[in-house]
C-alpha cells in the first residue's frame, strides 16, 4: 500500500505549502526526509507528484487528481481519531431524550447544534411520549434523559435541571360555542362539559394534570393531531404559545376565555436523568450547553 497516514499528511503539506522546505517546517522534520518520502511514494505509485526543475516543489497534474481524494481520507483518519478518544473519555454511541409533545416546539434542541459539531459521530434519538409515559422510558433505560413538565415534589432516585417553561394558551376554531359566547367567559361548568383534546396515550392521566379541565376528553398521541381536530371545530386544547398564536393572530383560532382563570398556562419544564446511571460524555454536554440556554434567558418559552 502506497499512501499511509504519514505519507499522505507529507504528500498534503508539500501541495499546501509548495516546497519540500516548507512542508518540513510545518511537520517539524528535516527537508531530506520529506523529499525521500515523496520520492518513495512516487516510486510505489510510478507516478511523478511534483515537477523539481524549479526550487518550488509544482504538482503535476497526477498530484492534483490525487488532491481531493487524499483530503477525504485524511478528514476520515482524523475523525476515527477524534472519535476512538471520544469514546475513551465516555461518549455514548446515541444520546436519546424522551419528552412529552407540548415541549417540541420548545429551546431543547439549540443544544443538539453544538453536539453535531463537538461529536459528529454521535448518534441522537428524540422520542415523543406523553409526561408518564418519558418518565417510564428514563426509568426503564430505554432514553438517558426526559423532558417533562415539572411535577409536584422531589424524586431521590433523579437529578435534574431547570430547563426553563412552556407557555400554553387555551384554544378553539372561531365557530366553536366557546369561541361564540358573545364574549361572555365560560363558567366552570360550561368549559367543564366541552369537550377537550388533550395528547395523552390510553388514559387523560398520561397528560400533565394541571391541563386536564374537562368531563368529556378526546386523546390523541401528537399535538399536531390535536391541532387538527381543534381547527374543524371538534373542541378545545391547551396548545404551546409558539404553535398557535401566528394563527390566534391571524383569526383562524380563537383563545377560551375562562370567568375564573386565565386561558394561558405557564408550566415549568425539568429534564431529568437517574442518579445511578453515569451520564455519557454526549449527555454530559449537552445539560452543559442547555444550563447556558436557559441561564441567559429562563421565562421565555
């Protein structure tokens, strides 16, 4: 085999630097040993890389046809090497997050820019599941790490971060009853009797309980979906900020207005990991960077 590691970081130096003087300064070695080097894979390839009838090392154009492929194979090599180290210091072969729709829209995934360019190998799994259904995943070591509304009281078994809160307005189609009480809020017991679409799997209860309001419940698995239904004017949905109101704004759904309560709801949001199990350097990273997220700006949605 012709080109090795060295002999090609030799044969990239000499065309970048365009001697063999140069290349030598830039590799910390002797000029003799990077002619010899060049000479040699010229005699494996019996092929001439660079014309010396000047004092400059010019390619030929064997060497420029060589030049994109060799660039390829070094940007490999370098990659493997990052990667074996990477591995070493802990990095995980998939960094998977579970967590519930309403927060899809939210600031979580600002953080997966920075792991695309630290770990380009890494691989990453992102996974909707209702708020029970996200704890379930972490618990049972399918996902490192779950991204649910924060709940009441204190779990020793996990740590957790503060990953800012989700705004979520109350929603329906213009021509929905709620929509049409000639501006009139809905007592508790009208909105209680109209019927809500929540995004749960199997029972309201998957839902977080604070959006649950209504007797009659509709469940879908996505907020797409419960968009959808919203819009033909099936019932009403706490939806996130960011999703509906360009279409509050421009009149193609209205905000409930509720006689005793706000029709927006602003959940706090945890992410959380289990205590015993050691976090990947890829998982690691990325609470790292989304601490940064949220430090600089918690409120906003």
């Amino acid at each position: 085999m012709a080109f090795s590691s060295d002999s090609l970081a030799i044969f990239l130096a000499v065309l970048e630097k365009g001697s063999f003087s140069a290349a030598a300064r830039k590799l910390g070695r002797v000029p003799s040993a990077v002619s010899m080097a060049i000479a040699q894979l010229e005699a494996e390839l019996d092929l001439v890389l660079f014309d010396r009838s000047t004092r400059k090392a010019l390619p030929t154009s064997a060497a420029l046809a060589l030049e994109p492929q060799a660039r390829q194979v070094i940007c490999q090599l370098n990659l493997l090497d990052a990667q074996a180290l990477q591995i070493h210091q802990g990095l995980e072969k998939r960094l998977s997050i579970a967590m519930a729709p309403e927060l899809q829209t939210g600031r979580w995934s600002q953080p997966l820019q920075v792991l695309a360019q630290e770990f380009p190998t890494l691989e990453v799994e992102v996974r909707s599941a209702t708020q029970a259904e996200a704890v379930q995943l972490l618990y049972d070591g399918e996902v490192q790490l779950a991204l649910v509304f924060e709940r009441p009281g204190i779990d020793e078994r996990e740590s957790f971060l503060e990953a800012g809160s989700q705004l979520l307005i109350a929603v329906v189609a213009p021509n929905h009853p709620a929509a049409q009480a000639n501006g009139v809020p809905l007592a508790e017991e009208q909105f209680a009797e109209q019927r809500q679409i929540i995004v749960a799997s199997g029972e309201p209860t998957g839902s977080e309980p604070r959006m649950v309001l209504s007797r009659r419940i509709w469940l879908t698995d996505s907020y797409l979906a419960t968009l959808d239904l919203v819009q033909n004017g099936l019932g009403w949905a706490y939806l996130p900020q960011p999703l509906v109101q360009p279409l509050i704004d421009a009149g193609t759904l209205a905000e409930v207005r509720f006689d005793n309560m706000t029709s927006r709801l602003r959940l706090w949001i945890d992410l959380i990991w289990i205590k015993s199990r050691p976090l990947g350097l890829g998982a690691q990273r990325y609470l790292q960077v989304l601490r940064q997220v949220f430090e600089k700006d918690p409120m906003r949605s």
